[in-house]
C-alpha cells in the first residue's frame, strides 16, 4: 500500500498547480482583485472539515464555481487513502469530495 500511496504522490507532485505563465497571472490578478480566496484560507476551511495531509493543490479555471475559480486539494487520509476536495476558490465552499474513507477522514462538528 504504501508504494502504492509513494507512485501516486509522486505523479501528483510532478502535475502543475496552474497550466502556465499566462494562467499563473489570470490566477493572480483574480486574487489580488479579491475574486479568489487565497490558499491558507481555503486549507483553513478544508482542515475544519477533514483529517489528512495536503499532497497537492490545483487552481483551475472553471465554469463550475461562482467566480469560475476551482481549488482541488488532494489529501492522504490518517488510513492512508487518497480523498480529492473540490472548493469554490471564491467562496471557500466545499463542493465535492471523492475518494475512499471520506467519512473515517470527515472530522466530526
């Protein structure tokens, strides 16, 4: 399991948090214009609601969220299973979580 949970941590860091240059800059123009939250915060709100240990943080350009802006955290579970929590960047709310043991991660409130 646990080279299992190595393979994947591994190709997740090689994929980039934001396609290029000209992506990095939409990305900050739209938080220093205040349309996205800045990452401690949504970390902050997904902590609040789970257990594990950020692999990795994408930013996408979508039409899904209010602004169009999608965090998709990538976390390793204390069980060691692999969850993905998708969050408005606009407005921090959580919009989905997929993966195994979402529920033994799922900190009780």
């Amino acid at each position: 399991m646990r080279l299992v949970v190595l393979i994947l941590s591994l190709a997740l860091a090689a994929s980039p948090a934001v396609a290029g240059p000209a992506d990095q800059e939409r990305a900050r123009a739209a938080m220093e214009a205040g349309e996205i939250m800045p990452l401690s915060a949504i970390l902050g709100k997904v902590d609040q609601k789970f257990t594990g240990r950020v692999l990795q943080v994408n930013l996408t350009d979508q039409d899904q969220g209010l602004n169009g802006w999608i965090y998709a955290i990538t976390l390793l579970s204390p069980q060691d299973n692999v969850l993905v929590v998708k969050v408005d960047a606009g407005t921090g709310v959580i919009l989905s979580v997929t993966g195994h043991g979402i529920e033994e991660a799922r900190k009780n409130q």
